[in-house]
C-alpha cells in the first residue's frame, strides 16, 4: 500500500511539473494579446487544444472555443478558436494555434488578457426587440426572408427544409471600429439581415442596453467595377454540363466537389437552370454572361484544388453557385453563400463575369472561411487585395497567353492595376500618395488593396524603385507558383480576422518559413516586398534605430541618445519643434548620441533618427521621441499622460487664440501660445476639444494656473473643475484680482478616468497633459517692477509693417530676433541703450516674411528676456 501511495505521488509530482510546462505566456498590450507570439527556439510546451484556455492562462470567466482543426501538407496542425466570456461569444476573437509533433510553435489572432472593464454589462434589450431595431435600420422594401425563390434557395443550399432567411439575434461582446479593445466592448446581439430590394446583406450589431446600432459587418462583397465591354471574354473552351434527358443540358458541372452550379439571376427567373438542347453551349444576348460565369468558377475550382488541395471556398466541397444577370448592373458580389453576376449598364452582351472577377468573388467566399478579414478600413483592403491576387492568379493559370495585370482586362475596362496601382488612384505604398483616410467605401477597402496588390505584383515578377517615404528597393522574382502558396498559406494559417497590413507582413514570413526556410530566397523576397510597399524592414535587416532618449536636457540643449543598430555604417537625425511641420537634418553621424544646442527654453521638440545600413541601403525614420527643454521661468512639478492610445488633447483654445496641437504621446509644451485673462473677472474661457485615434469617448479635464507667479499651482488660486464630454467643453477662468501680471503657467490636463485628476502633478494612465503662459493684465506687479514683457501690433500682420511694444525692468541694449518655429533666425535688430518701461521699436523686414507663424524674442546680455507668437496672414 505505500509503494502504491509513493507512485501515486510521484506521478502527481510529475504530473503537476507537467501542466506547469504547459504554461505560455501571451505578450498583450492594452488588455489583448498581439496579433502574433511565437514559442523560444528552445521551449518545448506540448499543446492540448482541450485545455487551450489554461495553457495561456485566460481568466477563470473566458473560454476558447474550438471552431475547426485543419492539418497541412508541412505536418502542422492548426486549431481555430473564438473566446467567449461567461458562456457569451467575443466577435473579433479568432485564435489561431500552430502546432507540430505535438508541441505548440505560434499563435496569431486576438484574444482579451483582461477582462476588468467588462465585467458589469447590463442586457435591457430582448432579443425580438434587437430583430426589429435592425431590421428598421435597413428599411428595405423587400427583404429575402419574403421571397419565396430565395426562401426555396436557402432550404437547397442547406439541405434544411425549415431553413430561413429572417434574421435571430445572437448575444455576443463587441466593439465598434478597429481591433478588439476591451475598454470599448459591450454586450450586443448580432443580426443578420439579408434585403433584395435594395439589396444589401450585413450584420447589425445592436446595443443590447440601449438598443442602438453600434456596428455593422458587410457581407455582400463588390468587385466595385465601371466601364464598359462589347464581347464574351475568354473564346471557346471546355465546360462540364449536366444531362437531365435526351437533348437536355442543364449549365450544372457535377465533377466537381458539391458541384459548379450556374443559374438565371433575373427577377422572373431566378433560380431557373440555363438549359440547352446540346453539350456545345450556345446563349444569346445577355444570357452569353453565363457561359463566362460558369467557366470562370470553375476555373477558380480547379485552381484552388490544384494549387493548394482546398475543395471549394469552404475547404469542405461546399456547392459553388452563381446567379447571372442579377437586377442592377456593372458590378459582382459574394453574398455569403454565392456569387452574383450583374448585366452590363449599356446592355451589352457579357455581363461583368471575366474570369478574374469570377476568381476575386469566390476568393471572398475562402476568405470568410479562412481568416474572416472584417470588411472594413485595413482589413477590408487586405480582403479586397487577397481577391485581386487570387482573381488575376486564377486568370493567369487557366489562359497562360493572357498575362496582364489590369483587373478586369478581359472586359476592356480596368478596374485596378496590380503592376501599377497609382495609374488607377490606388497607394502603392502603405499611407503614401492616394491612401484613402475616409470612411467612405467600409474606409477605403477598394483603395488602400493597391497595397497588397503592388506587394504581390513585385513578389511575383521582382523590380526595383523608390516608394513614397524615400525607400529604394529591389526585389527579386520568385514567380507565380512560389508567390501564391505563400499568400495562401498566410490567408488560411495565419491572418485572423483583425489582421492588419503589418500583420500580413508576419504572416507571410511565416508562411515562407514553414515553406521554403527562414534564410531562403523566398522569404528574403516576401522582406523586401513588404518593404517595398512602406512596410517593415528589407532581407538585410536595415531597421530603423530604436531606444530614442534624451537626457542631459538644459534651457538651449540636450544630448539625444538611441540604440546602436545591428547593421550600420552611421545615421541621420532629424529634429523639430513639435509644432513645426519642417525637420532639420543632422547628416552622416557614426556614434549613438548627438550633442544638440541652440534651442529654446521651455519649448517641446522631437527627433528621429535614420539607420544607414550600407552606403547605399537606408532604413526608414524611427518613431520621432519628444523632449521639453528647461523653462525660463519657475520649475513646475511634472504631470503627464500614459498612454493616448485611445484619446489626447486636440485643441486648445486661449480666449480668442486656438492652438491645434495633436497627439503628443502624452505631454506637450506650447508655452509660446498666449492667452489674456484679465484679473478680478470670470468672463475668461478656455475652450477645449479632445482628440480620438477611433471610438470617441467622455473625458473629464481639470485646468490650473499660477496666479501668483511662484512655481507652484496654489490651491487656493487655481481653477480646478473636471467638464465631462467627448466634445468641446468651455471652461471658465476666474482670475483673481491679486493675480500678478505677466506670464505665467497654464495647465491643461484631460482623463477618461476622473479619478486620475489627482492635481496639477498628477500622472494620468490614459489621457495627456499640456502646458500653456497665461498672460495676467490688470493685475499687481511683482516686487514693484515692471515685467519684461513684448507685444506687436498689428498681429496677425497682414502688410509690411508692424510695431513691436517692449516693456523692460532694466535699461540696456537689447536684440530683437524674429525666427521659425524650428528656431532658425529670420530677421534680427539691435535697440541701443532702450529705457525702463514701455519702449516702441518699428520692426525691419517683416514684409519680406511669408505668411505662417513665427516667434519675437527679445534678448540681453545674450539672454531671453520676453517672447511672444507673431502670426503673419498677407
């Protein structure tokens, strides 16, 4: 019995050593694992998919749900999961686990790593309600759970006979825009409403406490074409069609998978099979369109089969079924289950069924099954690029003798160009000239695929250049075969469905990986492809620095310090006020530090740095760090924001003076923008404007000044009052009467938690701090002195002249500078022996300034005694 007893613990002591090797840690930011985490070459973590929620140690309430496990020809096995939270679904939460023999090796999607903010969602909605509510969003005059072809359709297709369209509502977590963000996800049901008059098809997504409509997911994918064809595009070639009886053919292909199967799409004949006396097809007038249809998916059949072994969209042998000649024209949409082929708007024979558009549309359909790009800004125009690719890809497989890379050729129209997308208004570069930044078009999906498009086009046929950020590259050709198993493999392995661009760059060198090895010729091309494109770094390795600093930070200098780079023979640096739109250049630097002087005191700067990796090969600019130099004034207490991944302070306005300042990652000084406040009134207002990288949100904002001009923001004289809103908010500004005159410190402080408004030295975990001068009039002096101080009229200066007014506590000679905001000297005068007190100087030269802003200082003895903002508008 005690042997017995000692095996038992020994295997418990073995077992438990076991499970504690299971453990993986996920890296996350902001509550959500990145997009990709791979296994140390040398950790070994065998992977159960059964207890997949603790080996990544999810909380107790989440779970990961099993979807679909896939194995491929390498030997890997790939387990496809959602999260859910306390038995509720999490939309946007495809995990993707990679593993081989066993062991875990990556993973790629998102799943949440904190749940806190979510844990007290409330349901007020009922379910019927949520149906309603979308279905009164869409408004369509007829919706396809009303049309009997298209109920009969549904029943078919999955062999249900109590199938149908009208729509459920699903409870499920979701956040509006972008990528899973756990501070912005709410219950909401999830419903699915399919209109065929309009036609349209998404799902809704409906606040399940409020009722409104807070998203929508498209499902009606468009080839998005124009122009015009005159012919049937691809000759005579072979089809498959299906003999119902003597003399009877039916335009279906049973051969293969669930079967190719091409039906009338008009109103008063959908469904209706295409029928001939003959196994030569022969259509007239528009019903030519299903012919091309027909051999265009399949086409599209064969090539996935051949390429990559995968049985129709679904992988599974899912029936691929086509509706020609739909109701509206020049266009082609994947709805979900099928595709649809629209008639030419002139009436011209044809239909908008080339074979490329037939492969883009049912590559939308493996897309849905694979990684599910969301339909929308950089996912989307990664779905509409994959489609592009594998359309033309298809195309140049099945008609060898027709390589062109203009989509659409086959029609005699281009619809976009995958060799050069600027000819057609698309990027070839990612956010470079015509990136589209609206939210038209699900925010640019059929725009910003030029990238993608131009990324294959290279990896396929090589070429060399400069891209818009100054890049120059060369790619090597890897050719047609080698370039689309690689996309394949990342659409169907790796990418989930809030992959951005920089994550099919991943996704790709891990397909080419797995492939053909991390040191081949492949994967050192899929490098510079991306690279090509404005995306990460080429084969050699040529990354920009990283570890920007800045320390040693005085009144006109600081040492800028970053990491020394791998691969270099020197760099460059770039320099700037914050709010200058010019950078300064430092050329040729061979150490990892930069002594740079003369700048202003008090003043917000950021620099950069460029790697040169060889005499001819540079990276591109790092992230630009942000230094505030040392203030001329008292030194206030530090009080900054953490992180502005979600909001920042956008705009402030200083009585009749605005100053847009943007996202400063945190802090911004601007204390050359003035305000007047007047003291002993509370007629002063600051109005202030929060920013958003996406969702918008309440912010709460707490203002402090020091009035008594000592370094430390008086309780007693300060203004500190928390505006909620996710607009403009006034704040009003009560001056004492005691308030000193002259400049002194503002302080603007913006936080999604109130609880964070701590006072003026507050650190915010999310949300910014600026600093601004206030400028007291009408108040006491300071120890019975006039104070320095310089003011110009006019300002803004609209002609020639200008007068600068210019009170002095001490009498002397005194240099008036006019510069940029980058501090580069414009003009310059001397005043010889200027008195106590208000003196008038006519400035020299301000005529021959362009319009913009500039900075008036005044100096003795070499030293800054006044400032101010000088705004010249001809």
């Amino acid at each position: 019995m005690k042997k017995q007893l000692l095996f038992f613990v020994c295997c418990l002591i073995v077992t438990s050593g076991f499970a504690q090797s299971f453990k993986f840690k996920l890296r996350s930011h902001l509550g959500v694992s990145d997009q990709y985490n791979a296994v140390g070459p040398n950790e070994k973590i065998q992977f159960n998919p059964a207890a997949a929620k603790n080996i990544f140690g999810l909380d107790a309430g989440s779970d990961l749900v099993l979807v679909k496990t896939e194995s491929d020809k390498l030997g890997f096995i790939h387990y496809r999961f959602y999260q859910s939270y306390k038995n509720v679904p999490v939309e946007k939460s495809m995990f993707v686990v990679h593993t081989k023999n066993g062991l875990l090796k990556s993973t790629s999607g998102n799943v949440i790593t904190e749940f806190s903010s979510i844990t007290k969602k409330t349901v007020s909605v009922s379910a019927d309600k949520a149906v309603a509510l979308a279905i009164a969003k869409v408004a369509a005059e007829k919706y396809a759970w009303q049309d009997a072809g298209m109920q009969q359709r549904i029943k078919a297709q999955t062999k249900n006979p109590h199938a149908s369209y009208y729509p459920k509502a699903t409870l499920v977590y979701y956040n509006p825009q972008g990528p899973l963000m756990p501070r912005e996800i709410g219950l909401c049901y999830k419903v699915d409403v399919y209109a065929v008059k309009p036609r349209s098809r998404a799902v809704y997504f409906i606040d399940a406490k409020t009722g409104k409509v807070v998203g929508k997911n498209d499902k009606l994918y468009h080839s998005d074409v124009t122009g015009t064809a005159h012919t049937a595009y691809s000759g005579d070639r072979t089809i498959h069609s299906d003999k119902t009886g003597t003399n009877s053919y039916r335009l279906q292909d049973l051969t293969k998978g669930g079967g190719i199967k091409t039906f009338h799409g008009e109103n008063s004949q959908f469904g209706n099979d295409y029928i001939s006396t003959t196994p030569d097809w022969t259509l007239s007038g528009t019903n030519i369109a299903a012919l091309d249809a027909h051999y265009g998916v399949s086409e599209t059949y064969n090539y996935y089969m051949n390429s990559f072994g995968r049985d129709s969209y679904d992988g599974a042998g899912a029936a691929l079924v086509s509706y020609v000649n739909v109701s509206g024209c020049d266009n082609a949409f994947w709805d979900g289950s099928s595709m649809n082929f629209l008639t030419r708007c002139d009436g011209t024979p044809g239909g908008v069924t080339a074979i490329d558009v037939a492969g883009h549309e049912l590559t939308h359909g493996v897309t849905q099954e694979t990684c599910g790009l969301i339909y929308a800004y950089e996912s989307g125009a990664m779905n509409e690029s994959l489609s592009d690719i594998m359309g033309k890809s298809v195309q140049f497989v099945a008609k060898p003798d027709d390589i062109n890379w203009e989509l659409s050729n086959d029609m005699n129209w281009i619809i976009r160009n995958l060799s050069d997308p600027n000819a057609e208004g698309q990027p070839d570069t990612y956010k470079g000239k015509f990136w589209f930044t609206g939210s038209g078009d699900n925010g640019g999906v059929h725009y910003n695929s030029g990238v993608g498009n131009f990324m294959f086009y290279l990896l396929v046929t090589g070429g060399t250049g400069t891209n818009d950020i100054g890049n120059n590259y060369s790619v090597a050709a890897i050719g047609l075969y080698k370039a689309d198993q690689i996309i394949y493999r990342s659409q169907s392995v790796y990418l989930t469905e809030n992959s951005q661009y920089a994550d099919w760059r991943t996704a790709c060198i891990s397909a080419a990986t797995d492939l053909y090895g991390g040191t081949s010729k492949e994967t050192n091309a899929v490098k510079n492809a991306f690279y090509a494109v404005g995306i990460g770094a080429d084969s050699t390795g040529c990354d920009a620095p990283g570890g920007l600093t800045a320390t040693n930070i005085t009144k006109t200098a600081a040492t800028l310090k970053w990491a020394d780079a791998s691969i270099t023979v020197g760099y460059n640096l770039q320099y700037k006020v914050i709010t200058s739109g010019k950078w300064k250049t430092v050329s040729d630097l061979t150490a990892t530090s930069y002594d740079l002087t003369g700048l202003t005191p008090g003043f917000s700067y950021q620099f950069r740095v460029q790697n040169k990796c060889t005499s001819t090969t540079n990276s591109a600019y790092s992230e630009p760090f942000t230094f505030t130099t040392v203030s001329d004034g008292p030194a206030y207490c530090a009080s900054s924001g953490g992180s502005t991944s979600f909001e920042y302070i956008d705009r402030v306005g200083l009585r009749v003076r605005s100053y847009q300042s943007g996202n400063n990652n945190g802090y911004g000084s601007f204390i050359s923008g003035a305000g007047l406040f007047t003291a002993g009134t509370s007629k002063d207002t600051l109005l202030l404007t929060p920013g958003f990288p996406g969702s918008t949100w309440t912010e709460n904002w707490a203002v402090y000044v020091d009035f008594n001009q000592d370094g430390v923001f008086d309780s007693t004289k300060e203004f500190a009052g928390a505006a909620s809103g996710d607009g403009m908010v006034k704040i009003p500004i009560s001056t004492p009467a005691d308030a000193k005159n002259g400049p002194t410190r503002l302080r603007v402080q913006m936080s999604f938690s109130a609880s964070d408004l701590t006072g003026p030295c507050a650190l915010i975990n999310e949300g910014e701090v600026e600093d601004y001068t206030a400028y007291i009039q009408n108040g006491s002096s300071v120890a019975g002195k006039e104070l320095n101080a310089i003011t110009v009229s006019p300002n803004p200066i609209k002609g020639g002249t200008a007068t600068a007014s210019l009170n002095l506590s001490k009498q002397g000679n005194v240099n008036i500078k006019i510069t940029d905001l980058s501090g580069s000297v414009l003009l310059s005068q001397r005043i010889s022996n200027a008195l106590v007190g208000k003196n008038s100087v006519p400035l020299n030269g301000v005529g021959k300034l362009n319009s913009g802003v500039y900075m008036i200082i005044a100096e003795q003895n070499g030293v800054a005694i006044a400032r101010a903002q000088l705004l010249i508008n001809k």
